[in-house]
C-alpha cells in the first residue's frame, strides 16, 4: 500500500475514533525539518550562524530578536542538535552559539533562500543577499544542480516515489508544538533581511502548504489530507499564498463553487529550497528508516541529490568557500532598517 492510501485509510478511521490532531499524515523529510526551523525567528538566527554570528549579543543586535525569545530559540536550536553552546571565556563564564555539523547541513538551505531572493526580490543594499564565492572572487548568485548529471532541475523534471522510510508521521508541528511566533515579537528587520523567503518559510503553516503544493496537492481537501490542517487556518494560509503571488486559485466547479491552488513560476522557483530541506531531512531527521520519499531526477534517471554552484565559475559552493559580509555591516544595516 503507499503511503498516500495508508494516509486515506487512517483519515477515514479518524473521521470516527480520534479527534482531528491526532490523525496521521504522510511522512515527508520537509514537514520534518520545517518542524525545526520553519519559524521566522529560528530561520534568521541561522543565517546569522551562517554569516559568522556567534555571541548571544550579536544575534540580539543583528537580529533584533527580543532576548527572551532569542534564549528560547537558541535553546532549541542546541536540543535539536543544530547549534552548540560552547565556552569561549572562563573568567567570567562566556558561551558562544556554533552551527553543529547538522547545522551546517543547512548552509545548501540558507543558499537557496539568498538564490530565490536575488531571483526575485533582489536587494542590493542588503548585505545577506549578497554573497562571494571566494574560489572564484566574484558576487554570486547560487543555482541548483543534480549531483549525478549536473542539470538544473526544475520540479517538472524529476517524480517520486515511495522510500524505505515511507510511512506515517504524527500530525506535524504547529498546533502541538509551540505556538507560532506573533508579529510583534520580530521586529521589521527579520522581515526585511529575510525578505519574502523567510516571510514564508518563516510562518510554519505558510510553509507547510507550500511543501504541500510540491508534492502535488491542489484541491482543498489534497491540503487537508496532507497536512491535517483545520480548514480556517488552510483558508488563510492558501489566500495569504496567492496574495503573495506564489499560488494562483483555478475555479474548476462552478456549482458548488470549487477551487484548486497551483503554483505560479515565482512559487515554483522555491523547489531547490525545498529539495535542500528534503535532503537535509532525510539525512538528519529520518530516524534510522531511510528516506520516506525518493525523488528521482527524470533527465538522469537517479535520485535527486543537490548540488550547488556558482553561476560564474560553476565550481561547488558550501560553507568553506562562501565569504560572508563583515559582521559590522550586518549590525549596521540591521540598525538602519531598524530605523526606517
Ligand atoms: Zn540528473
Ligand atoms: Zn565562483
């Protein structure tokens, strides 16, 4: 049976015996690893990491993340194995935040956000958007490739089917995890230093329906299988989506009036992102059991293992060779955003 049959099957058994949130979805390494850092707070104090923050009060500045609520993400952040609080002074007792290597796994994440941003919201006067690549010195945008083939692939380009890990997971995240970070605990900067991609990887529901899409849901009730969402929170969630230019709604019944929910050019251009997170998933977060999910890249024919490169020099880009901006021109930048 696959997975999504398994899934129809539990549903209809939950119609009768359990209450909504504690039927099962289809496992999936993205819904996995969003559970960790889909979350706007969480995804800016990793790029951070990534751009050499490290002190509890250069994340507070750069951030601008309120310290009772930065503590409490760092804190998860160390307990899910992503970052290590480590001493970097005795006397007096100083710690210091280190991206683990599970956290550095997330470097082809973070590279595919500045990539989607340059695409198609670019900012020049933002620092974090503009990153070199020091193996061939030059600003850069990163592009995605199949390791096998080296092609770019495009969602269209690859199928997936059913891996040893496939299966079902417990409804994911937000409603039995912690509750979603409100607006006013994150400051205009998270917003615009993250721009559009944390905007929607930032929302943990926003997310999730946006992994939905790529594995192929359309209609209201594809979400509401795959996600286990209440329908006013998929309601919001899906109008929040097309306002934003990253879903487009088709009526495809007039009486009763039905609509289905695709994604436009702009949406589909955030499947690399997706697929590193899948990667990153099925690396880290699998349980032992493998992969839940294969994709399969359909011009080569093997599983789709990204790869990312430089647009210029087309030599691999990881967390080695990337040169970050200067710290002090992220803290200034943070402050005038502040400001504005
Ligand atoms: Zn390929
Ligand atoms: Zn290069």
């Amino acid at each position: 049976m696959t997975a999504k049959r398994r899934v129809r099957k539990a549903v209809r058994k939950g119609e009768t015996k359990t209450k909504p949130a504690e039927q099962l979805v289809a496992a999936n390494s993205v819904n996995r690893a969003l559970n960790i850092m889909g979350d706007r707070a969480t995804l800016l104090i990793l790029n951070c990491a990534f751009l050499g923050v490290r002190r509890f009060n250069d994340f507070k500045v750069v951030t601008g993340i309120a310290p009772s609520l930065l503590t409490d993400r760092l804190r998860r952040l160390d307990d899910a194995g992503v970052m290590r609080r480590a001493v970097y002074s005795k006397r007096p007792p100083r710690y210091e935040y280190r991206l683990t290597e599970m956290g550095l796994g997330l470097h082809d994440t973070a590279l595919m956000m500045i990539r989607w941003e340059r695409r198609w919201h670019f900012d020049p006067n933002s620092p974090m958007q503009r990153p070199v690549h020091s193996t061939c010195g030059k600003e850069f945008t990163p592009e995605f490739t199949c390791a096998a083939c080296g092609q770019f692939a495009d969602a269209r380009d690859v199928y997936a089917t059913d891996g040893p890990g496939s299966g079902l997971d417990k409804p994911q995240g937000p409603r039995a995890q912690r509750r979603s970070t409100k607006m006013e605990e994150t400051p205009k900067t998270v917003h615009k230093m993250l721009e559009r991609a944390g905007e929607l990887l930032g929302d943990r529901w926003t997310s999730h329906v946006v992994a939905s899409a790529f594995r192929g849901a359309k209609r209201f009730a594809d979400f509401q299988e795959q996600l286990n969402i209440a329908s006013n929170i998929l309601t919001d969630r899906l109008n929040r989506l097309v306002e934003a230019g990253i879903l487009k709604k088709h009526l495809y019944q007039v009486r009763p009036e039905r609509l289905s929910y695709k994604l436009t050019e702009e949406g589909r251009d955030l499947f690399p992102l997706i697929m590193t997170l899948m990667s990153w998933g099925d690396r880290w977060l699998d349980g032992g059991k493998g992969a839940p999910v294969i994709v399969r890249h359909k011009g080569c024919g093997t599983k789709l293992v990204p790869k990312i490169t430089c647009n210029h020099c087309h030599e691999v880009v990881d967390h080695h060779n990337v040169t970050a901006p200067h710290s002090e021109a992220l803290k200034s930048f943070s402050a005038n955003r502040r400001h504005n």
